[in-house]
C-alpha cells in the first residue's frame, strides 16, 4: 500500500472524514503527484520541499484556479506532510514556509425569502412522483440547512413526524438532530405514498430516482438550479445556497448565532459568522431608508 493510499484510509478510518472528504483529497494529492512527476521526475515523498510546493501554486494559479481552490489543495498537502511525519518516513516540516495565495472573503449568496416562497407556495410542482420529490428536495434544504451529502444519505428512520426532527449525519461523522417546518409533515406523506405506490417498500434511502434508486449528488443539484431559475437570478444556484439561504434568514429574523452553527454542524462559530456580514448589511440598509438623519 503507498504513503498515498495509507492516508486516504487514515482519513476514513481514523479521521471519520465523509467518503467525498476522502476523493477530494486523493484528488489533489494525485495533481500534485502528477506535477512533481512532470517537472522533477519520479515522485519520492521524501523529497517533497517548499520550493516544489510554490512552482505547484505558481502553475495552479495560471491554469485560472481561485486562490480559495488553491489553498484547499495546499492544505491536502500540508495535511498530507504531517501523516507523513507522523510515520517518521519524513523528519521535518519542509512546508512550514509555503504562503498560499490571499482569498478575497466574499459574501455567501441566498436567494430572498419572498422567492422562496413564491416557489414554494405558488404552484410550481405538480403531484407526480417526480415532482414531489423535487419540491421536497427544496423544502428540506431550506428548511433544515443540512448539506448535501447529508441529504442523500437520509432514510425514512431518520425522520420523526412526531417531533418534527430529522437525524442527519454530518462531516467526520458526527449525528445532529435538527428540527424542519411542520407543514413538511404533509409534503412527505404525499411523496412516500407515491413513492410506495412505484418502488414497494422497504427502500434503502428516502430520496429516490425515477428508477427507484437513491438520489445522486448531479440530480439534486439539477433539481435545484431547475426550480431557483425560476425565482432568482442569483447566479449561483446549488443546494449549498439553500443552506446559505437557511442560515441568512434564521439570522435576519433575530437568530441566536450560536444556536445557528449547531443547526449547521459547524464546528467552530468562525464558520458560522460569516452570515452575519450578511444580515448587517441588510439591517444596514434598512437604517438607511428608515431613519430620519440616515
């Protein structure tokens, strides 16, 4: 088994990061592989140094990556290097002087509440298998903030009509119980009667194709780019932006900002705080065109 391969199952395994935690990972620490391989010749770990890892970023940032997508590469790396020491297959930190590139904080994008409610409440579904589902899709990333990978992996035995909570499981494996509207309560018995009538019961996970199998990451993001050009014109349309459109409104209505980043999983309120930027620009201009002197 190489260095590579033992680092991907100590993430898994031992780290408990998510399955797609774990490609993304191998994915950039295979570019890297392939870099070194192109500009120095065999790869050796051993003789990965600061001065390899800066002509690495230098030739990233002319392929037109972010500085954001970068850093997250640099930081496999750097993750990557310190396995290795671990091990004491490397004796020191040859990385401790690389400087990634500087990302621009830029502001989350949401989608205003009005829109999500025209969507969600002026027609835009119809009653067929496929369309409850998608408008599910919808109403559970909006109204819980859970992520995507959370949301695919979502069973009937996960959610409790009773009291009106969902049990996700999150990043490095870690259970979190959230609560979601209670009008839901109606659009899932809707779908899991549709669904039952199609597919029979048991099914393996909530969130079904047309063909009965579990739902893939590029069906829910289509769903959801779909349904929000038809009320926005943000440009980003994802389910990542339902969660952002999630936290943005908690927050604009008054939201504790703690209670917010357990809703999100977050580990850290670091995390969670960039939403506030958002809220006070939007209390900022309301002051603007209700005071007085403003």
């Amino acid at each position: 088994m190489s260095h590579q391969e033992s680092f991907i199952n100590y993430l898994r395994y031992e780290k408990r990061y998510s399955h797609l935690t774990a490609i993304a990972y191998k994915k950039d620490l295979d570019q890297f592989e392939e870099f070194f391989v192109k500009t120095i010749g065999d790869f050796n770990v051993e003789e990965i140094n600061d001065k390899t890892v800066r002509s690495w970023i230098v030739d990233l940032m002319d392929s037109g990556l972010t500085a954001r997508t970068v850093n997250k590469k640099v930081s496999a790396l750097k993750s990557f290097n310190k396995y290795l020491m671990r091990l004491e297959v490397v004796k020191e930190n040859n990385l401790v002087n690389v400087i990634v590139p500087r990302i621009r904080k830029k502001l989350p994008h949401f989608v205003e509440e009005k829109q999500l409610n025209h969507l969600l409440d002026d027609g835009f579904f119809g009653k067929d298998f496929e369309a409850l589902r998608d408008k599910l899709i919808i109403s559970l990333l909006y109204g819980t903030g859970i992520r995507l990978a959370e949301l695919m992996n979502l069973k009937d035995s996960d959610i409790y009509q009773t009291e009106f909570l969902i049990k996700v499981l999150g990043k490095r494996n870690k259970e979190r119980i959230v609560p979601y509207p209670r009008s839901l309560n109606v659009l899932i018995e809707q779908y899991r009667t549709e669904r039952t009538r199609l597919f029979g019961s048991p099914v393996p996970y909530l969130l079904l194709t047309e063909k009965g199998n579990p739902a893939y990451e590029k069906l829910i993001y289509r769903v959801v780019s779909k349904y929000l050009t038809l009320v926005t014109t943000i440009d980003q349309k994802s389910p990542h932006v339902l969660r952002h459109t999630f936290a943005t409104h908690l927050l604009n209505r008054g939201a504790d900002l703690n209670a917010v980043k357990e809703l999100l999983g977050h580990s850290n309120l670091s995390a969670t705080q960039i939403y506030t930027h958002t809220s006070l620009e939007k209390i900022q201009k309301v002051y603007r065109q209700a005071h007085p002197r403003s």
